[in-house]
C-alpha cells in the first residue's frame, strides 16, 4: 500500500512538475523553492514549520511586509486570478469573484489589530501579548476557494503563524496558482518560502490527515455541515465557520424600496454563494403585495407559483435515507445566474438578471435550504412577531446571519434578542455587516458555531502574560 501511494504521490509529482506548478525537490535546499505547493501533507506541515521558525525571528514590521505582498497581488491581479476561479470553479459572477479577491487585499485586518494589554498597581506590573499558536491548519471552499485563503492568509500570518491549507478540489488550481504568486514575492523580497502551503491534490484523506497531524497546532475550517463537525471532532483547537441560512424580515414600517434594492443587492452577490446573504424573506400581511411590488420595480424578476413549483423540482433535490433524508440546491444549478434557473423552466429573461423571487409558503424547500442560488423565497406572515418566530426556526439555531427592514426600534430589538446571530443586519444588505456598505471590517471566514465571529489576526493567537511583581510601577508611593 506504502509503494503505491509513494508511487501515486511521484507521478502526480511529475505531472505538477511539467506544468510549472511545482518546482522539482532539490535534497541541497530542503523545501526552498516549492513556493508553497505540496502534494503531501507531511511535506507540507514539515515545510510550514520550518517557515513558522523563521517568521518567529521576525518583528511585526517584516510580518507587514509579508501581508502586503499578499494584498498587492490580490489587488493587482485580481482581475485575472477572478477570472482563473470563475473558469475553474464555474458557480457565481465574474464580477464579484474580482470584487473579493480586491476587496480582501484591501479591507483584511492586518498587524494593526493586534494589541497588548498592561495592568498596573501597587505589586508591579503585567503585560499581556497576543502569541502565535504555530502551524494552522485550513479548510476552504469552492464557493471562495482563493479569497478565503487570501483573508485567511492575511489574518494568520499578521498573529504570526503559518499555514497548511486543503482547498476544496474544484478549487484547487486557482488556490495553487495563488499561493504559488504570493510564495514566490514573499520569498523574493524577505526570504521566507511556504509560509503558506497549499495541498495541490486535495482529498477527504488530506483534510483527515491535516486534522490529526501533531504538527498542527489549530484548525480553521471555513465550509458547510460535515466538515465542520470533523473539525470540532479533529482534537484540537478548532475555529470553525460554519453554514448559515440567513433570514430576512419585513415589517409594516420598513422603507419598501430600500429594502427591496437590499435584498436583490446581497441575496444576489455571486449568485447567493455568500454565507451571510439572504435566503428567504418573511414579510407582515399589511405591506406583504407591496413589497413584492417594490422588487419588481427594483428588477428582479416575479415567478408565479406555477414557475415556482417547476424551479422547485429541479433545483432542490433529496439525499440520504431514513433520519437522515434531507433536502439539498441541486448541484447543477448552484451559483448560477437567474437567467440559467429560469431557463431550466422555460422561461426567457434577460441575461443581467439578478434574481428571481416569488411568493411561496413556508412548505416550500426554498425556505429551509441554504439553497445558494439566486432565487429568493418570500413568505407572507401574519405580524411581526410571526415573522420574527419563523425566521428563528429556519435560520436552524446556526446563529449565523440574521436582518431586518424596519424603523421600528422596538422590533429591531426584539428580532435581535431572539435570533442571538452572530451578524445582524438592519436596513441594509447582508454584506454591510463585514464594512462593506456598512462599518466593521471583512473577513470570509465568520465563526458561528464555535463562536469566535468574524476572525481577525487576534482569533488565531493565544494570550501570553509577563509579570513583573513589585517594581515598574513608576506611579504612586
């Protein structure tokens, strides 16, 4: 079995080899020179440690220099690395694949978040720094294969550590081509290779295996339901961004229109693929027609129930048996464009389209399925507190992303107390919560259910406390 995988491992080191992908090893320089690419996890974390030695024997000013090379990059190359993943992942819109890539190199926070913390009195001294933890461990997904490694990248090395990263596998080119890029400026201006290293074959074995390495010293996991329970079985320290489903309520005292352009605004972004974006509406009776007027009006598209019915058919489909029966978006049509779903029922629109809509009962799977596609769901609810009642029950306890249309402050926070969302949004779309429209800052791994929120560089630091006892307190007796 031993001689199989090796032999796998070597051919599949040829084939990488040839395409330029991978620089041929060399026993003179170790893993100088690979620019982060590996197709074994040993290799990888033996690799990422020996980075994390050096990184260590840097200050923060050098830890800057790194990260921006990684923003530069991002940035400049955006336009052709967006487009590299649109071709390879083929889910959402080209537009919003280089709108992240430049909007994470621009918005991640860096060093600047990290801070100390001093405590001074009449027995001395304490300083409490933020350390890196080592090695980090990271899942990401198809839905962001190089923007997440892109912000993830940032945050980590900014608290100092390094990182072994196992992409989703219709991502795995681009993420491989990225890393590769922001390896090779790193190493070229500062001499530090493979502070990232990406897993150029990646596999359910190499996610398990970068799980149970001892050389990992954290997880950060950044995708849907299973691999998020592995990461929080794995062991180890784990930060872990799970799915979402995110609500969205309408009151009687909402700005209609606004919400509308919202709604179509963040439940369209790249086809829904966004975690925190909208994925069903529930609206009160009295402004219900109204509201469904102000998205016409705001350009999307109507299905009647018929439309709806046959989008439903095709567009979610059921996995699994007995308990574990459940309904799931139909691959072929996750993160496609409106004009695509609508195509599949017949019906011509136009192809700027940003999102269909259409009223349904809170039966329909729409509702309960992180469907992300650029369909939207709109319920009708009796009041407010109905509304609010039901956008608990579908948001699935996740706490992930909640919002509300409404001037109506006491509702605002009633919704807010009974959701307990991590992200929640009022009068705006989703993506306004992460200081884009709104203020905050960005990042594209948002950890919910092990509650660490949107991760900046101090998420992936431990605490280290330094007392000096009776003396350095230069005030008082």
């Amino acid at each position: 079995m031993q001689a199989t995988e090796d032999l796998i491992r070597n051919v599949v080191q040829e084939v990488l080899t040839r395409m330029g992908t991978v620089p041929a090893p060399s026993a003179s320089r170790g893993y100088q020179g690979r620019f982060g690419i590996f197709t074994c996890v040993n290799e990888a974390v033996a690799a990422a440690t020996q980075a994390f030695e050096q990184l260590s024997e840097r200050g923060i000013a050098e830890r800057k220099r790194i990260i921006d090379h990684i923003r530069r990059i991002s940035i400049d190359q955006c336009v052709e690395l967006g487009t590299m993943e649109m071709e390879e992942t083929k889910i959402g819109r080209l537009q919003h694949k280089i709108e992240k890539l430049k909007t994470l190199g621009e918005r991640t926070p860096g060093v600047e978040f990290l801070r100390s913390e001093v405590f001074s009195g009449d027995h001395g001294l304490a300083i409490i720094e933020h350390a890196p933890f080592g090695v980090i461990g990271a899942i990401t997904p198809v839905t962001h294969s190089l923007p997440t490694i892109t912000g993830n990248a940032v945050s980590m090395i900014a608290g100092g550590n390094t990182l072994v990263v196992n992409p989703h596998p219709s991502g795995k080119k681009v993420a491989v081509e990225g890393v590769r890029r922001f390896n090779q400026a790193i190493y070229r201006d500062l001499g530090i290779d493979n502070l990232i290293c990406v897993i150029a074959e990646p596999t359910l074995e190499t996610a398990d295996a970068i799980f149970s390495h001892r050389g990992v010293k954290l997880i950060c996991v950044t995708g849907g339901p299973a691999v998020a329970r592995a990461a929080m079985n794995s062991g180890k320290r784990a930060v872990v961004a799970g799915p979402g489903n995110p609500p969205v309520v309408v009151d009687e005292t909402a700005d209609l229109d606004r919400a509308a352009r919202s709604i179509i605004q963040g439940g369209a972004y790249d086809n829904n693929l966004l975690c925190i974006a909208e994925k069903e509406v529930f609206v009160v009776a009295e402004v219900f027609d109204d509201m469904l007027a102000a998205m016409d009006r705001a350009g999307a598209v109507r299905l009647n129930s018929r439309e709806i019915d046959a989008l439903t058919k095709v567009a979610i489909s059921t996995v699994g048996e007995g308990d574990h029966k459940h309904d799931v978006p139909t691959k072929e049509f996750l993160g496609q464009d409106a004009a695509v779903l609508a195509a599949a029922i017949g019906k011509k629109v136009a192809a700027g389209t940003e999102l269909l809509f259409g009223a349904t009962d809170e039966s329909n799977p729409f509702v309960p399925v992180e469907q992300m596609m650029p369909f939207i769901p709109f319920v009708k609810c009796r009041d407010v507190d109905e509304a609010i009642a039901k956008a608990k029950h579908y948001e699935h306890g996740f706490r992930h992303t909640s919002i509300i249309h409404s001037t109506n402050v006491r509702n605002m926070t009633k919704m807010g107390r009974a959701m307990d969302t991590t992200l929640f949004v009022k009068n705006g779309p989703c993506m306004a919560s992460l200081g884009l429209g709104g203020e905050g800052y960005l990042s594209f791994s948002i950890a919910t259910p092990t509650g660490e929120g949107v991760t900046t560089p101090l998420t992936f630091t431990r605490e280290r406390r330094c007392s000096m006892i009776d003396e350095l307190r230069i005030i008082g007796k």
